[in-house]
C-alpha cells in the first residue's frame, strides 16, 4: 500500500533567521586531524605553508563558516605557548588525552592562517582542565589585543602584527566528564567558568563565551549541571554547549535512525533549563545553545582503545578514523533538520570532526582526500540551508522502534532563503521498506518551480566510501512535481531527499 506524507509550508510560519554558524565543524590536535589532515608538508598536494591544498578545496566546497579549536578533550591540558614562537623552538610533550605525542609544529597562528584560507572563523577553546583564569586571558591577550601588552606584542614577536579577533570562545571542554583532565564538579565548574568569563569580558567586551554543558544526554548530572554552572555563569555567557555522538552498536538500523528525536529531546530539555535560570535571574538575555560536537561515532572504538592502551605516545597515530556507512548519512542528515527546526535557539553547531577524525574528509597519506558519506548531506545543508527556517507542519505515518515510539517515516524541514529566492525542503525518508509520496503545500510560495532534486540512497545501508570508490553519492531524482501550490515528491526508501525551488527555473 502507498505511504503518503504531508507538509505546509508558508513564508510567514518562521521559526528564525538560521545562524550560518550551526554548520561549523571542529578540529582537535587528535589522531591525524591536524598531522597527516589539514597539514602535511612533503604532500603533492601542500601548498608553501604545508596545508594540503586537496583538503582546503572539500573544506572550501562545503563553506565552513566556523571551527572550533584546538580540543576536545586536548585542550583540557594544552599549554598554548608550546604552540606559538619559532617552530624549532617548540616542545615535544606528552598528550594525556589521547595518549599521543604532539609536536607543536602547528599552533594557534598557523591554525589561524589555515582557517583565513578557507573562509572560516575560529571557534577557540580554553584549558579549564589543567589551567584557570590566568592562562585563558593571556591566550585571550596574545589573540585579540592590538600592542602594546606582553601577549599582544608577544604576538608581533612572532610575526604576527595583527590581532586574531577571535569573537567565539569555549570556557573548557566537557568538564563534566570523568575522562577530561581536570573534571570538576558542577560548582567548581560554575565559580571557575564565571570567573574565567568576567576576566575575559574585561579584556575583550565584544567576544561571546560558551559555558560547558553536559558532555552527553547519559550524564548522570544531566541536566542539574546546566542549571547549577548556568547559575554562576549567566550573567558573563552567551551560549551553553551541547555534545552527542551516536552510534549503532547493536545493529538495529531503524532505532539507529531515531536517535535524532533524543536530539531533539535534548535540545528542548536544555532551553528549558536555560529558561529557567534567566527567569530566576530575572534576567533580560537568553542564554543559547552551542551544540558544538555532533555526529556519528562508535566504528573504531575497539581499535582506539587498543591504540591508547598498547601503542600509546605515537606522533599522528589513526585514531577515531570511523569509515561512515550509507545509514550514517542518514542519521547525520536527520541532525541537520533538527538543527533547522530549531534555529530560534541553536545558534551555533560543530560536526565533529572535520578531516581524518570522525569526520566528512579523509585523507590517504601518500595519496589523495576523499569524501565520506556523510560529506554530503553536510555540504547539502550547508550550501541550501541558509535563510529562515520555516515551521514544518508535517504529517507522516509513524512507527516504533526498540527505544522510541512514535517516529515519523518522515522528518522534514524547510529553508527559505529570500535573497536567491529559493525554497529549499529536506527531507529523509527513514521508511526503510517503503517508498513515501510527500505532498507540499507551499503555500505563498506558489509560482515556485522545481530547481532540482537531489537524492541520497543506497540498497546497501552498511556501504561506504573510499579513496577510489564514491559508492555512496548524490544523484538527481525525478520523482518530483510542482503544480500550482502543490509539490509532490516520491521519496525512496530510507533516503536523503534535498528538495529545491525558486522563481527562476
Ligand atoms: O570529538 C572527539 C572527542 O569527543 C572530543 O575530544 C571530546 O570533547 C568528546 O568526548
């Protein structure tokens, strides 16, 4: 029996302006991320600074508008002077997050270098972990002041005249968690971070601070931490983080493909404690969410563990390199329309990570970078989801899985992007048996003609990409129609769909 879902869309039912940042990603001094990733002297592909120029190209392509920096668990015993001044200069020390040794031959302004060359901001986090308030506003110093101070002219020493002005600043990194170096307890936390952040407000008034939330939605702080740390920190931050990694450990694909609903659930739980605390403040500003790591992880576990525990202190050694199947795409997709549904809120996200560590760009050390699965519905979000996020009324069929009941067959959202003067739907179809036919109602957007369709799918939910093989691509659907105010889209089985309009056809 045909499926059928139902969606109306208007221009007048806005959720909010989308902030470009939520499609930002993340690089960590981990695995081969830095080392072997964006930079790799010797490589055919290196430019004068030694960055590989094929990585800059995909990194280009999906239009990253901000990444976060240098950790992660890292940066929770970084000594960020071992980064900067001559090369020749800089330590080799020990790297107690992930039991490897750094060399310090990239640091903050190489970093800095390499994201001015792709177009993208810096999203900088501080050592709350091992180091305090002193360390956090020397960095704060050494990047954003002018001259004239010991950091900022520490800065010119090193060749670097003019001042970063980095605006984005994360106060530690999951200080929740037993595993990060220095873990506090939701106090400690919260009186270190407000100290930090009125420290750094001083330096430089026009930077956004990100207080820590809870590293996952399984803490069993969650969601106290929020409310305690929010409480100390509220009146100097703008936004909390939000970290969630899924994985499909047990093989059960369509509870897999549910799990952005518990990304939902946390999103809305977290604004609610937000709420809560600027009410008991009886403050003006809304605190607003940061969901600064997301994606799909648990493929390499075994062999990361391994690694650390038996071959540990190696320079660049391949960790967390998860090879993402044709159903992580999915997920990954369904994370990015949960993001859209709700941009009012979640202001700035961070795919975790960029190149070589769980991330959408691999790289082949004598050979060249590649796209993985779920490069693609990242790059589609990115380049077609920027505009205002339109209020999905859908209705689709259900079903229940193993840990989640009522799970629409289709989870769906619309993008208006007034200056190209596109409508732009996504949509997944997690049905994994069965074709779903979507009907738009597109409302005050009639007139609007099919631009293009874009599908992701794949009979082989398991299959993946590689260096010489793009099993899992993008291809034009043509099962869509546009008549008068209605569009109707035949959307595969368990597929990407990315759905395009505009007045222009
Ligand atoms: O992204 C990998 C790791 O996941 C980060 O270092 C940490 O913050 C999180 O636990």
């Amino acid at each position: 029996m045909q499926k059928y879902a139902k969606m109306v869309i208007d221009k007048d039912f806005r959720i909010s302006e989308i902030d470009k940042r939520i499609y930002g990603s993340f690089i960590e001094h981990l695995g081969r991320a830095v080392y072997e990733g964006i930079y790799q002297p010797g490589h055919p592909s290196a430019d004068e600074n030694g960055f590989r120029r094929d990585v800059m190209e995909l990194v280009k392509d999906l239009n990253v508008p901000i990444v976060r920096y240098p950790g992660g668990n890292f940066v929770s015993s970084f000594v960020w002077e071992d980064s900067v001044g001559p090369v020749e200069l800089r330590p080799r020390r020990l790297e107690l997050a992930w039991r490897s040794l750094e060399t310090n031959e990239i640091g903050v302004n190489e970093f800095a270098k390499w994201t001015k060359a792709v177009g993208a901001d810096i999203m900088m986090a501080v050592n709350l972990g091992t180091r305090g308030v002193a360390d956090a506003c020397n960095l704060l110093e050494y990047c954003n002041h002018p001259s004239g101070t010991k950091y900022s002219d520490l800065r010119i020493s090193h060749g670097v005249k003019e001042p970063h002005n980095i605006k984005t600043w994360c106060l530690g990194n999951e200080m929740d968690g037993k595993w990060q170096l220095g873990s506090k307890t939701p106090e400690e936390y919260g009186r270190l971070a407000y100290e930090t952040a009125k420290a750094m407000k001083l330096i430089d008034p026009t930077i956004e601070l990100v207080s820590c939330g809870s590293s996952n939605t399984d803490m069993p702080t969650f969601p106290q931490w929020e409310a305690t740390t929010l409480e100390h920190t509220y009146e100097h931050v703008d936004y909390v983080s939000l970290h969630q990694y899924f994985g499909n450990r047990d093989n059960d694909t369509e509870n897999f493909l549910a799990r952005s609903m518990e990304m939902d659930h946390f999103i809305k739980t977290v604004i609610s404690v937000c709420d809560f605390v600027k009410a008991k403040k009886r403050g003006k500003k809304n605190i607003n969410l940061s969901f600064d790591e997301w994606n799909v992880w648990f493929h390499t576990d075994a062999e990361d563990k391994d690694t650390m525990d038996n071959r540990p202190w190696q320079q660049a050694p391949a960790l967390l390199e998860d090879h993402y199947t044709f159903e992580d795409a999915l997920l990954v997709g369904l994370m990015l329309i949960t993001f859209i549904k709700h941009a009012d809120r979640v202001k700035m996200a961070c795919l975790a990570q960029l190149v070589n560590v769980i991330a959408p760009i691999m790289t082949e050390t004598n050979g060249p970078a590649w796209k993985q699965t779920i490069y693609y519905p990242y790059l589609h979000a990115s380049k077609f989801g920027r505009g205002i996020a339109l209020q999905p009324v859908l209705s689709s069929s259900k079903h229940d899985t193993k840990e989640y009941t009522d799970v629409t067959d289709v989870d769906s959202v619309a993008v208006y992007n007034e200056e190209a003067d596109e409508l732009t739907i996504f949509a997944v179809n997690r049905d994994l048996k069965d074709d779903i036919v979507l009907t738009c109602d597109i409302g005050n957007f009639e007139g609007y003609s099919l631009i293009e369709h874009i599908v992701l799918e794949c009979d082989d939910m398991k299959a993946t990409n590689s260096a010489v093989q793009q099993v899992v691509a993008p291809k034009a659907g043509n099962e869509t129609k546009v008549d008068g105010r209605i569009v109707t889209s035949n959307l595969h089985k368990a597929s990407w769909n990315v759905i395009r309009l505009g007045k222009r056809a």
